[in-house]
C-alpha cells in the first residue's frame, strides 16, 4: 500500500527559484526519508528526519515534518538543471520485528528545473 | 552502485517464462529488499529479508518468489504467474545499525516480449 502522497505531481521551475514538494501519511513513523530518482536510475538517499525532529538542512535541502499533520516538505533552495529529477518520500513505520526497517515510498514528484 | 549491484541491466520475457533477477552486495548488510516500479510510479514492496534464510512477502509478492541463501544475494524469481511483469525492479540494501536509509541498485527493466 502507498502511504505517502506527494504534491505536486509534477513541478518545473527555472534555475536559481526554489523548489517545494510535500509529502503526507497515514499512520505513525519512526523517521522519514527522501530520496531521489534519476530517469531510469535507482534511488539515492538524500536525507532522513526523525519522528522526534521538526526540521533538518543538509546542504541546499531543508526537510520539515509535521507529526501532528502527518506531513513533510522538502525544499530545495537555489536550483540547478542538475536538480531534476523525480523525489520520492519514504516512511519508516519502525514496527519492530520482521518490519523493521520497511520503507513505504510515496508517489513521487517529477521537478524539471529549466536553465 | 556503491557496493550493490543488479544483473542484468535489462530483460526480456516471453510469456509463461520463469526469469531470474541477482541482486548482490558486499557491504556485509543484513536487510535487503525488492521493490517494482511501474511508470509514473512509486515503489512497491515484493520481498524483503532481514537475515540469512528468511524472507518476508511485501505487498505484491504473487507471482514473484525469492531466496536468502547466502547473506551477498537475494534473487527474485519472476514467475509465469505474475500476468503483468513488465516493470522495473529495484533491489536495496540496509544495515541493522547505523544509517536507516536504504542503498538502491541500478535497476533492472523487464520487457515481455
């Protein structure tokens, strides 16, 4: 089952704008994560925000969760052509047992950032 | 791809054909996982294992099945079963300790023919 929903689907911007994708949930988490898609690629890890965090920056990203909302945001400050890609979010129920560790993957946003 | 690899890049099925997906890692990782993604789509768990000689079904694991024989490997059998198994297949990886994020391989694309 998909627990997260993304928003927006698709988002194209041009170089240097920032860029804002969403995520949503359904049930409780231990952490969160984003990753991120090339075409035709695996997915890449670029960061992780735990169900105890409210924010968390790692270079031009900043990710912010919301526990009571059941929702994140990933921001991309200062976009490059190089950014785009399709973003997916990721939630760790951390249940315990053999569904430690599981990853639920959202639908994904598809950004295009234009030079 | 960083220590995981997938074979082979891409596939090809005829139908009522078994096909075999590897999936190999030399990160000395306990957990590994298959995930199918269909355009436009996000992933979908099939199988996943936490240690050697066991496995879990995910979400949608009709018509797939795996094994854990060795703690490097995790293939994925595709079966004669799964009526629509033109997708691609994404295997990843997880350390019980330490970093909680998942490293993918490359992918595999599966075509019937």
């Amino acid at each position: 089952s998909q627990q997260g929903e993304e928003d927006p689907q698709a988002l194209s911007i041009q170089e240097g704008e920032n860029a804002t994708m969403n995520c949503s949930y359904k049930t409780s988490i231990n952490n969160l994560q984003w990753y991120r898609q090339n075409s035709g690629r695996g997915l890449v890890h670029l960061i992780l925000i735990r169900s105890n965090e409210r924010e968390k920056h790692s270079g031009r990203l900043r990710v912010t969760l919301d526990t009571s909302k059941k929702s994140s945001s990933l921001l991309i400050t200062a976009s490059r052509a190089a950014d785009t890609a399709s973003y997916f979010c990721a939630t760790d129920a951390g249940a315990g047992g053999t569904s430690y560790g599981k990853l639920t993957f959202g639908q994904g946003t598809i950004l295009t950032v234009h030079p | 791809d960083g220590g995981i690899t997938q074979s082979p890049k891409y596939l090809f099925r005829k139908e009522g054909q078994n096909v075999t997906l590897s999936c190999e890692q030399n990160l000395n990782h306990d957990a590994m996982y298959w995930y199918r993604q269909d355009p436009g789509q996000g992933l979908r768990l099939i199988y996943y294992s936490q240690i050697v000689n066991d496995f879990q079904k995910g979400d949608i694991a009709e018509g797939y099945s795996v094994s854990r024989e060795k703690k490097e490997s995790f293939p994925l059998t595709v079966t004669s079963a799964q009526k629509n198994p033109t997708a691609f297949y994404l295997c990843a990886i997880k350390s019980h300790v330490g970093f909680l994020g998942y490293t993918f391989g490359s992918g595999t694309r599966l075509t019937v023919v």
